[in-house]
C-alpha cells in the first residue's frame, strides 16, 4: 500500500469506532514528539535541544524529523509516522470519526478527512542528498494519490540549501549522474542559497534539492512521504531499491524538474525574512499557509499546528481556558476550539509558527 492509502485505511477504521474516535477536544493539545527512529541520514540533537525535557525528545542519532500533527504515514510504513493523541488514539483515526470537528465544516465537506497538511521538525545532522518529489498529476497518475509534496522550510538556523538546476538538466546527464552516483557533478550544477534564522522559502514539488548540514528547519509539506532520490551514496539507504517510489527510475525522474534557472528565480522562492510577520509564503496558498506571530493576537477557527520558536505564553480559550505554551512547545489545534487568543507572557516576548491547511 502507498502512504496515503495506509493513512486512509486507518482513519476508516477509526471512523466505525476505533481507538482515537472519540469527540474532538474542545481546547488545544500539546503534543510530545513524534521521531521515527533509525533515519538514514544524521540529526536530532537540535530538536532535543529545542524541545527540552518537557518535549519527550527520542535519544540518538539518526533521529533528525519530528513529525507534529502528523496523519501521514512513512512510505510503505502502515503507521509509522501518525500522530497519536494522549488518549492513545492516532490523529488519523480522530479525525476520520468526526471531520467537521477537527476540519471545519467547509473544509470536511470540500475534502472530508483530508487534513490537507504535513509539518515536521527537521535536523540536518549532515547534508541530505539531492532528491525531489513529485507534483500532484505525477503522484495521481502513478500512485493513484490525491498529493504530491511541495514544501516549505521556515528556517531556525542559518545554513545553506542546494536548489534547483542552474542549467537545463538533460534528462541523458540526469540519469547518468545517478547511475554513476555523482554527487560533485550534482552539486555543480545546482544553486547554493544561504538561509538566515528566520527565512522562509517554498519548494515546489519537483525541484532538486539538499538541505545543508547544520540547517533546522520548521517543514510544511503536503501530507505524503514521497521522495525520488537523485543521490544515496554513502547513506544508510539503497537508493536502487528505496529511490524511485517502486516505479523505477526511467518513470521517476521523469518527475524531477531539470529546467535551469537563474539566481533570480531561485531568491524569489524565498519569502519572508526574520523580521516580517503574518502570511510568509502567499504563494504557497493552493498547498498550505504558514503565519509568524510576535505579540498578542486573534486566531479564527480553524485546524492548525502551531511551533512556538522563542518565548512563553498561552492560548486563550473563548471559554477562558488557558493552554500555557514555551519555546519547544508543539500545539495541535482542532476546529472544535474555536477562536482563540494568543497570549505572551508579561516580559517574556512569544514567537509563533501557525502551520495551515490551504484553505477550503
């Protein structure tokens, strides 16, 4: 079975009564982490270190994402990667039991349980290889899968990413670059964009890239695990078996965009900078939105995954219900909570990452 299929055949079985279908929390949840072990490239430290005690970091060193709100499972994986709740349900299952709670009605009745939205915590512990993924008519007519993967990085540290092709690609050079594993050759012929703390950049599916080592990144991502790997070598993962989706390379890297482009194109991925608040990435609205928050303010409705960055404060119920928040905290928001108030702390100063659905 395929990521979103496994996802969908839990949440199914969620819906007719199974753990995790229980009534939508009427509040904010704070999550724990959720770091699937024994990744093939290094990482974790910073997450631990971010987090803190409280967070429930996983040890190790080859634990470099933490999936948050996650009902997304690793590729191939039947539940591997989903959230669970603290009631000992998935998120997947919840959601299925009563979409509108979670969702919102406009949303439930546009895409029932399709949350619509992925986010991680990722922790470069190394340079990632060069990869892409694939776009939503790729993943529908090869996979039979209503997503493809264009994400985004709000960055946490400074680092530098490799992004996309400074030249057009033969699709001859392409494939012999990934025969031969060629990473210099790769690497040459891509663009190198440094990221400060602060800055965000959308990364439509298909573009070729490595996140840098050092970088730690707030990820939003369509809600599948579909990877196409240009480069493995010297990676704990076969990439001619683990690298092309089970589609084989000659149909995979058909989804890997080899149009060069010019530096221009590449700074204008990058939105907003560390100052700018509000909406960072207006073009990334048709596959999720992501909003920066530096002092009090209003939320509508609606289901989020909140990565608080710096500070302390709470989430104000309508009801006056508070859920305390610090640096490190993961929040998952239900529809059901309604409008709610963000908070700092009187001389703490809060920062918050609201990660978002597109919208219905």
């Amino acid at each position: 079975m395929t990521t979103e299929q496994t996802t969908v055949a839990g949440a199914v079985a969620g819906a007719s009564g199974g753990a995790g279908s229980g009534p939508a929390p009427a509040g904010p949840v704070i999550l724990p982490a959720n770091q699937p072990a024994d990744r093939f490239y290094a990482g974790g430290a910073r997450i631990a270190g971010f987090r803190g005690p409280a967070g429930a970091p996983a040890g190790g060193d080859h634990v470099p994402e933490d999936w948050v709100g996650s009902t997304t499972t690793l590729f191939g994986e039947d539940t591997l990667g989903l959230t669970r709740l603290p009631g000992g349900g998935t998120l997947a299952d919840a959601v299925a039991a009563d979409p509108v709670a979670w969702l919102g009605p406009e949303r439930a009745a546009a895409h029932g349980a399709d949350v619509g939205l992925l986010v991680k915590l990722l922790d470069a512990g190394e340079r990632l290889p060069v990869h892409a993924h694939p776009d939503v008519p790729f993943a529908a007519r090869h996979l039979g899968l209503a997503h493809g993967k264009t994400e985004a990085w709000v960055a946490m540290t400074a680092a530098p990413v490799h992004l996309g092709f400074r030249r057009d690609v033969a699709v001859e050079d392409l494939r012999r670059w990934v025969d031969a594993q060629d990473a210099p050759a790769m690497l040459d012929a891509m663009h190198v964009l440094h990221l400060e703390p602060g800055d965000a950049v959308l990364v439509p599916a298909g573009l070729p890239h490595a996140i840098g080592a050092g970088a730690f990144v707030v990820e939003l991502q369509e809600p599948t695990d579909l990877s196409i790997l240009v480069e493995w070598a010297g990676f704990a993962i076969d990439g001619t078996v683990a690298g092309h989706l089970g589609l084989g390379f000659d149909t995979a890297l058909a989804a890997v965009d080899r149009r060069g482009r010019s530096a221009a194109e590449i700074a204008a991925l990058r939105g907003a900078r560390d100052g700018d608040t509000g909406d960072l990435l207006p073009d990334a609205a048709p596959f999720f939105r992501v909003e920066r928050w530096r002092a009090a303010g209003e939320w509508d409705a609606g289901f989020a995954v909140a990565v608080v960055v710096d500070g302390a404060g709470a989430l104000v119920s309508p009801d006056g219900g508070r859920t305390p928040v610090r640096r490190g905290s993961t929040v998952l928001v239900p529809w059901s909570a309604g409008a709610l108030r963000l908070e700092p702390d009187a001389g703490a100063g809060l920062e918050v990452l609201r990660c978002r659905p597109p919208a219905a």
